[in-house]
C-alpha cells in the first residue's frame, strides 16, 4: 500500500494535484484491480497483469513496475520542482 501511495503522490505532483494518499481494499483482487486502473503504463503491461489470473501474483506484476517507474518519476519531479522555484522568470 505504502508504495502505491508513494507512486501516486509522485504521479499527482507531476501534474500540480495533491493527495495524502488511499486506503486500498484488503482484498488481493479488488485491490490488484484498483492499482491497475491507476498505474500509467503501457498497454502491453497492463495486458501481462489481466492474464495474471491469482490476485497475489497481480498485484506483484503491478508493484514491481510501480518501483521501476518510481525512480524516474522522482527525478521529472525534481527538475519540474527546480524548474518553478528557479531562473529568470521566477525573479519577474
């Protein structure tokens, strides 16, 4: 849970929104299911998590590529981050 909070606070920042976070179902399937409605990847991987028929096995599909795409992620935010708070036109 703790790491999908992580990825969407990360994705909401990229685009200026905000959350304190979610509290995902306690069922494996439905929260498998939640995550992957919310994960922005690409269609091939989602695809690779809906032939995953046992839920626990999903969600860890769907956790491994959050904590692939969460270093990348941090690094657009700290330079859209620098980006607002410095240069030129931050002095105007």
């Amino acid at each position: 849970g703790e790491l999908f909070n992580e990825y969407l606070r990360t994705y909401l920042s990229l685009g200026d929104q905000y959350t304190r976070g979610v509290s995902l179902p306690d069922d494996p399937g439905e929260a498998a299911d939640y995550i992957a409605a919310r994960v922005e990847t690409g269609t091939a991987i989602k695809q690779s998590w809906l032939e995953e028929l046992r839920p626990e096995a999903r969600l860890l599909l769907e956790l491994e590529t959050i904590a692939g795409d969460l270093p990348d992620m941090r690094q657009r935010l700290a330079m859209r981050r620098r980006q607002k708070t410095s240069g030129f036109a931050v002095l105007n």
